[in-house]
C-alpha cells in the first residue's frame, strides 16, 4: 500500500514539475504574434484561393500586417475586403479593379471536330499529355473540366455544350483556372471591360484546316480590323487583339467577322454565363 501511495505522490510531483517547467518555457521561447494578423485572416473571404499570390489567407494576413502585401491583394473578397483591412491597418484602402476569368475558346462540340473516344484518365492534363487533347483543333478546349474542378468558388460549370461556363457573379478572378487549364486558354480581366474579345485562340495560319477543325473559329480574314473605325484591332499574332483605349464598342468588327468570332465583352457578363443555359458563355448575339 505504500508502495502505491509513493508512485502516485512521485508521479504528481513530477507532473507538476514538468507543467511549471513548460510554462517557463512556453514564455521564454514564445514567438509574437501581430494581432492585427488575427483580424486581417478574419476579415477575408476564407476561400485559401491563392489569387492573391500566397499560399493562403494566413500567409496573406502575414503578409499585409508585415506591410509586405497590398490592402487590395485579396481578389475574392474584393473592394469590401480591402476597406476593411485597410480600417484595422489604418490606412487607406485606395481602388480595387474586379478581374473575372474569361474563356478564349467558342469550340463546342457541335463545332470543333473530335479527335475520337478518349478512354485515358478523364482530366484535361492527362488528355493533353497523351493525345493533345481530345479535339482535331490543338488550340481548343478539351472539356474534361479541370478547370471547373479547381474553381474554388463554384463559378464554373461544364456545360452540355462540352465547354466551361463561367458564372460571373461568383467569379473572383482569383485565377485557379487560369493556372490549371493546359491549353491556357483562360486568362483575367477587368470586369469592367468594355469592347471586342476574340473567342478563338487558334494561332495556326493554316485557314483551310482552321475551317475544317472548327466551324467557329477564327481563319484569319482580316475584316474585322479593316472595318474597325477606330482601327483598335491588331491581327498580326493570328488572332484578333483589342486596345481597350481606343474601342468604342461600336459593334463594327462583330458585323464583319463571318464566323462569329467577336463578340462585345460586357455582353459576355451581362449574361451571367450560368453554366444551366444550353449556350456557351461567348455565345453572345452579334451586335
């Protein structure tokens, strides 16, 4: 019985040292913590989306509290994150421009050509890596959804046309998809922009094939900047690119491509792109 009494009375001893001694310890090796961190983490979307250029929220917070990340680096959560940062900083917030992702690419499979059946893993990359893709067009979407499958915020959807379809209401432009397509056919922009975008990122100047690949994609005609009034276009990289500072969005360049290339891209938003419609997100009524 003694025994028993000694271990037990030896063991809280030593118990009780060792919490004193952690104690110590735990002062002595303590690292300091900004709270400002704390309520900067708490203040953002949450999504650890990486649009911000770091690894997480955590790592952003880290970041603006050290002063070495923008109030405005947070995409998700946009000007109403960044007002708030910018009140636990005391500091002004300053102007937050909203990029959404868009989609170079209106190869549905009604009108891109497949390759055949594709039984390989059922990922765009694997698809990419073993055949170049499931269609005829090395330059089109390959539809397997990878993109969707990274959008952390549920803002885009395959849709029965084979293609992404991007709802810009959830959209925050944080830019997984962008990172995550292997034929790059995604990139951000401001959700403002207002004027053309070419939905084709064939590059190929071979134009009988580029018809034969895709019904809608761009053959390189050239009408589009010839009757642009303010000549904004440029075709010299073999697709359509707009200078946003000169475009009016007068609608003249959607008349004259005859495949439909160019649409307006505040149509393209207007339109919410909810992945439910049958039609793509780029295909948007000519002007």
């Amino acid at each position: 019985m003694n025994t028993i009494l000694m271990t037990v009375a030896v063991a809280l001893c030593l118990g009780f040292a060792l919490g004193v001694l952690l104690g110590v310890f735990k002062k002595i090796f303590a690292v300091q913590v900004d709270p400002k961190v704390a309520q900067i983490q708490e203040a953002l979307s949450g999504g650890n989306c990486g649009g911000c250029g770091y690894a997480g929220c955590a790592a952003f917070a880290e970041a603006v509290a050290r002063g070495e990340a923008s109030v405005t680096g947070c995409v998700a959560g946009g000007t109403a994150t960044a007002e708030k940062i910018a009140q636990i900083l005391g500091v002004a917030a300053g102007a937050s421009v909203r990029k959404v992702a868009f989609l170079a690419c209106n190869g549905s499979k009604d009108c891109a050509k497949s390759r055949g059946t594709y039984n390989g893993i059922q990922t765009c990359k694997a698809a990419v890596l073993a055949v170049n893709g499931t269609k005829v067009c090395a330059f089109g979407c390959t539809g397997l959804g990878d993109c969707a499958a990274a959008c952390t915020f549920n803002a885009l959807h395959m849709g029965s046309d084979g293609l992404p379809h991007v709802d810009y209401e959830k959209c925050t432009g944080c830019g997984k998809c962008v990172k995550t397509c292997p034929k790059h056919l995604f990139s951000l922009m401001d959700a403002t922009t207002k004027g053309s975008v070419a939905l084709c990122s064939n590059h190929s100047d071979n134009k009988p094939q580029i018809k034969k690949d895709c019904a809608v994609g761009c053959f390189k005609c050239g009408l589009c900047a010839r009757k642009c009034p303010e000549k904004c276009l440029d075709v010299s990289s073999g697709i359509p690119v707009i200078d946003y500072s000169k475009c009016t969005s007068c609608g003249e360049c959607i008349k004259a491509c005859p495949d439909k290339v160019l649409h307006l891209f505040q149509d393209i938003v207007a339109r919410n792109g909810h992945s439910e419609n049958s039609g793509s997100t780029a295909s948007a009524s000519a002007v």
